[in-house]
C-alpha cells in the first residue's frame, strides 16, 4: 500500500455513515455485495462484484477518489483516480 494525493484532501474525522447497507441495491431489489464507505461524504454503496457498482458510480458521479471497505474487521482504503490501495 501507498499513500496518494488524494488522502490529503480527506476530512480529519471520518464521515459518519449514511446508511447502514446499500440503499440504491436495496430500491432495485438486489443483494448488496461488500460494502464500501466513501471517506468524502460517507455513501455506503456495494463494491463491484455487485451487479450495479454503486461505490464505483458513486466515485465518477461525484468525484470523490478513496473508500475504504465497510466490513466488519476491514480497513483498507482504495483509490479510484489511482487505483491502487491507499
């Protein structure tokens, strides 16, 4: 792991999470797979083994670059601009 230009621009104090699943898997009827948190805002969307991509949508929509797992027992951090691990 590396750090990158874009933890600099991170809050001091992580974002509370907005929710506790993927909201936008649960309105169109599908399993949320691996949670990811998004440390600009703190979106909870599924990762990309899930039909739809939330977390990665999320990252281009907005253009908020780092997430890290929202999992119970992971904390590591990607980078979508540079993706690599952060």
């Amino acid at each position: 792991m590396h750090g990158c230009s874009h933890t600099s621009d991170l809050p001091a104090v992580e974002p509370e999470p907005l929710a506790k699943t993927c909201e936008e898997c649960l309105a169109l009827g599908q399993h949320p797979v691996q949670l990811r948190l998004c440390l600009s805002c703190g979106h909870v969307a599924c990762c990309d083994s899930s039909p739809s991509r939330h977390a990665t949508a999320h990252s281009h929509a907005t253009g908020h670059p780092v997430m890290r797992s929202f999992e119970p027992g992971e904390s590591w951090r990607w980078c979508y601009r540079h993706r690599s691990l952060v």
